[in-house]
C-alpha cells in the first residue's frame, strides 16, 4: 500500500512540475516545440527502458542496483529499465535515428551536448526534478544550450569530475613527519605540492635504483594535463562561455610554464608516460607498489581499493582484511598546489592553486525514445538524494548535488567549492572540444619525448611558446579549415 501510494505522489507531482517547467521553457520552432510536448507527465505503461551506463557503474554493482530499485517502485505500471548493453560510448547520433540507441544516456556533459545540434537529446524541464534546487548553476550550465534565442536544458548532472592525486599511504617514508612536513600542517608535503611530489618522486627512483616510481601518469592524455597550462592563464576557447572557438588559448598568458612542467615531471618517469601504458596499468601498478601516485578522476577510486584488496589476498591476508586495508591505504586528496615560477625546482615565489579541467557527467534522454516520461522518472529517481548517496558509496563520485555532498564532506566539498571558485575549469560543451585532443596530447608527448631521450628542443621558454602557438593553430584549422 505504501509504495502504491508513493508511486501515486511521484506521478502527480511528475504533472504538476511538469506544468510548471513547460511555462518557463519558452516556444522554439514548431519541430522543437513538439520535442518539449513530450513531457506530459503521463507515465508510459508496460514499456522498457534501456539505460547507457558507463562501464565503473556495471562493474562495481551500482548499475544492477539503480535498475532493481526503480523496477521494484514502478512495478505496478509495467515500466521496466535494463542496461543497453552497449559499449559505454555508445554513438546516439549514429544509432538513435535507426532504434538502435539507449533511451537513456549518462556521459560526461561535452559527449552529451553534442548531440544537440542534430536534436538527437531532448531539452528537458529540469525544474521538475528533485534535484533541481540542490545543483549549483555552474553544474547546469554545462548542459544549456540557446536554441532560437531560448535557453534550455540538455542534461541532469549527476557528479563533478576532476583530476585529484591518488597515492598508497603506506608508501610514505617513515620520517615523512620530520622530514617531509616543512609547514608543520601534519600533512605530507609530497601530497600537497608538485615540488615535493617531484622530489619525492626522484628519491624513490634513486632508493630502488630504478625499479619503483614516485608520480606516475600517461603525460600524452590532453585531459589531465591541460591543468598545467590552464593554471598559467591558458584556456580552451575564448568568449564568455568559453564557446569561441575562434579564440584557441592553449598558449596564451604564461601558459609555457606548465609546458615545462610537463617536462619536468617527465624526467622522474619512462618513455611509457609518452602513451597509453601508464593509464591502463595504474590499478596494478599502484596495487603492487611500483608507483607511489597517480592522477586521474573521482568514480574510480572503488577500482583502485579493489585492485589492492586482490594484492593483499595474494600476499596471504584474508577477504576482509584485504579489503579494509586497501581502504585505509589508497587515498584520495585534490591536486597539489604548483609553483608560481612555472618551475618545480623553484618554490622562491610561492605556490598557487592548480586548476584542472574538469566536466559533469549526467543523464540525458534520447529523442529517439519512446518513453520519455518513464525516462524522466527514471532520471528523476536515479538523481534523488538517497540513490546519488548511494551512487558514491559503491562508486565513490563527487555529487553534483550539494546536499550530499555536504553530507559527505572531505573532498566532496572541496570539489564543489573548485567548481564554484573556477580552478574546475568544466570542459567546453561544444563539438569543436573533439578537435582539441590529438594536437594538445601529442604536443605533450612531444614534451616527455624530448627529455627522456635527451633531445632537448623544447627547454628555452621561448621554444615551449611557439610550440604551444603551433598546438593553437592545429586545433583551429582542424575546426574551421580542414573541416571546411
């Protein structure tokens, strides 16, 4: 009877925001008109609901549990939500036009507003949902779009994404207090600042005569290292929301400083951080201990204990303490603060907060679907505060919604305040952002290569600006040149 009466409160509700959201939506042309009529508020019944989840959610159980618990509340209309069964970067644009696409798809917000241009998404009334009020604006934003003058929704945040230093605890030194705690804060300096992570790096190279590493990260993944140029006045495209992509900024400000960081953060690694190994063999190599710290974004720190849960059972420690100690060892802390000089063997002008590229991953619904209400009950159910809470528990996100992520606090907090004061800087929502990637991480490679083998072309400032300079031009011509 309860849940009948649940069911019965969701739906009347589900009409009455629905109302509302459709008076504050506005009118498009008549085709796009049509799109936001969708949202009626009547609840479609015995139909099924394929969700596009990513790949962390299915294999962490998270998945299995969103499904359960929304088919066992809406039973009752025959709705039912499986897993697409797709790969996790599934092609709406190709495949929703066929009937082939998920009717529900979670990505990251510049994977999701690029399906708005050719309508693929519906624009949806976001202030019906629960979690309308609780998401700040500069988490919204990354999935509005002004079509004909009108501004809409494309997406539901559901967790901020940013880089943050992952790093085995267990493998600080010993004397980390004594020696490795210059300000006395009772917090080890290598986790708090490039410079020291960098010493400490070349001290664990040195004390295993080789065979072990400090900071480890593919340095060719344009995503994580752009925050070195962007914490030196560089950015992606210009404009006042950041969407001008006549305006490449990758070597604009002092941008050049993050260049050699690069490079110098290089040196203390191998010729494998100039591609794909070091992303794809962290889970082991953290696990084992052959790196110290890696870099990389909040929702798969569940990946990282359980990686180092199977090591400890290895090593002859039971199922439980394994997985408790793989808790207490793998942390989590945000980015380490960079020198000011642009140099990490310079700490003589201070140091600054890094700012890092970030995104919002989110929900979206297909305009392809058949279903859309059932789907917005669906989004509606999987952003509540009890399934988001859920979400971080299994997964370990950083909420988009405030009030769980004050409930959580740490680092989910932190994260919330980087979005608010901009060192998240969020990814730009435009198709242009696919033509940023190949020339920026190739230029990084470029960086590693040049000092892991000695070749030295990039080590003047004025080098690494021209070498940016020529990373801007590539970008603009594959948007506007080549693509014309």
């Amino acid at each position: 009877m309860g849940k009948t009466l649940t069911a019965v409160l969701v739906h009347i509700l589900l009409v009455v925001a629905v109302i509302v959201g459709m008076g504050t939506l506005g009118i498009l042309a008549n085709d796009q008109e049509k799109t936001t009529e969708k949202f009626t508020g009547e609840l479609e019944r015995n139909v099924t609901i394929r969700v596009l989840e990513n790949d962390t959610a299915k294999q962490q159980g998270y998945l299995k549990y969103i499904l359960d618990a929304f088919n066992e509340q809406y039973k009752e209309y025959g709705i039912e939500v499986v897993d697409a069964n797709m790969g996790e970067y599934t092609d709406l644009e190709l495949q929703g036009p066929y009937g082939y696409g998920p009717d529900i798809v979670f990505q990251a917000n510049d994977t999701i507003m690029k399906y708005v241009d050719g309508k693929h998404v519906l624009p949806l009334p976001t202030k019906m949902l629960d979690c309308y009020s609780v998401v700040d604006e500069k988490a919204w934003s990354a999935y509005k779009q002004t079509v004909n003058n009108q501004s809409y929704t494309f997406g539901v945040p559901v967790n901020i994404q940013q880089p943050l230093l992952y790093y085995r605890e267990d493998m600080l030194p010993e004397d980390w207090k004594e020696n490795w705690d210059d300000d006395k804060n009772n917090v080890p300096d290598m986790i708090e600042n490039w410079t020291d992570l960098y010493r400490y790096s070349k001290h664990i190279r040195k004390t295993s005569n080789g065979k072990k590493f400090g900071y480890m990260k593919s340095l060719n993944d344009g995503y994580f290292a752009s925050g070195y140029y962007l914490s030196y006045g560089g950015y992606v495209f210009g404009g006042e929301d950041s969407r001008d992509t006549s305006d490449i900024g990758f070597s604009k400000g002092e941008s050049y400083k993050g260049a050699r960081i690069i490079r110098q953060l290089a040196s203390v690694m191998n010729l494998e951080c100039t591609e794909d190994t070091i992303t794809k063999n962290s889970y082991s190599k953290i696990a084992d201990g052959t790196y110290f710290a890696t870099m990389t974004t909040p929702d798969v720190l569940g990946l990282f204990r359980a990686e180092l849960a199977l090591q400890y059972e290895k090593e002859g420690y039971s199922k439980l303490d394994a997985q408790n100690m793989a808790i207490e060892n793998i942390k989590t802390v945000n980015v380490p603060k960079l020198p000011v000089s642009g140099n990490l063997e310079d700490e003589s002008q201070g140091m600054k907060d890094m700012t890092v590229m970030g995104g919002v991953n989110g929900y979206a619904i297909s305009s392809y679907t058949e279903s859309p209400n059932a789907c917005l009950a669906f989004v509606n159910f999987a952003t509540s505060y009890a399934s988001i809470l859920k979400r971080n528990e299994l997964l370990g996100i950083s909420p988009a919604r405030i009030d769980v992520a004050e409930k959580l606090g740490g680092l989910n907090s932190i994260i919330n305040n980087n979005l608010k004061n901009g060192t998240n800087y969020i990814m730009p929502s435009v198709r242009a952002l696919a033509q940023v990637w190949t020339p920026l991480q190739t230029f990084c490679a470029t960086l590693a290569d040049d000092v892991l083998k000695d070749k030295n072309k990039y080590v003047t400032d004025e080098a690494l600006l021209q070498g940016l300079k020529k990373v801007d031009k590539q970008i603009y011509d594959a948007i506007h040149t080549l693509a014309g």
